[in-house]
C-alpha cells in the first residue's frame, strides 16, 4: 500500500472546518448547530457530520460564505474581549439595538440576514 493511498483514506479537515469546529468549541454550541450555522436543512445531519469530521468537502459558496462570515465575527469578538467567557456571556445576552435578542439566538435562526446584522453589531461595538 502506497503512502497516497494511506492518505486517501484519512479525513482532511481544511481550514474553515477546522475554525467551524473550534468556533462551536469556543462558543459553547452543538455540533448539531453546526447544520444551522452551514445553512444547511435540518435533514442534512449526516452531511454536516462527515463534513465536520472531514470525510466530505464541504460544498456550496454560501456555507463557504456563512464561515468567514462567522471568522470575521470571532475574529473582532476576540479582540474586543481577552476573555472568552465574558465573550461567551456577550454573545449569550440581550442587546437593545437587537431588539432584545442575543447575537447568539439571531445567529442560531439560521438566516443570512441575521449572520450580516450580528457582524455589522459586532463591527459597530467594536467602533469599526
């Protein structure tokens, strides 16, 4: 058996699978969340699976899109707040200019237009 073939069976979590896995780590969710974060259907648990675990590429540009949607918030949250558990908390707890909704319950509703109003609030409370 060549080295290539060893390889071939081995999963491959790429760069914006393995920051999705540490985000859901970071962020205290589900990997389950993960189908919504992705924009995936509800039906697609065993895409996103092996899509986490790095047995299938993940496809589609707007679950590309989605993730560095999701860098650039974790990106400027990290900056802002040293700690991630006062991050975490920040995340977790109603905004005024939110409507009285937590980033992370817009986030989890699983809408694009919710994921760009989270990284604009982001950006804005960081003075961006």
């Amino acid at each position: 058996m060549s080295a290539d073939r060893i390889n071939d069976d081995r999963p491959r979590v790429v760069g914006l699978i393995r920051f999705l896995n540490n985000l859901l780590e970071s962020w205290q969710l589900e990997a389950t969340q993960a189908i919504v974060l992705l924009g995936l259907d509800p039906g697609d648990e065993s895409y996103a699976s092996a899509v986490l675990t790095g047995w299938v590429p993940l496809k589609g540009r707007d679950a590309k899109d989605r993730i560095v949607y999701l860098y650039q918030i974790r990106k400027t949250l990290s900056a802002l707040f040293r700690d991630e558990s006062v991050e975490n908390e920040w995340l977790r707890e109603p905004h005024t200019l939110l409507n009285e909704r937590s980033p992370t319950d817009l986030i989890l509703e699983g809408s694009m237009e919710h994921l760009l109003l989270v990284r604009e609030y982001v950006d804005a409370a960081a003075g961006r």
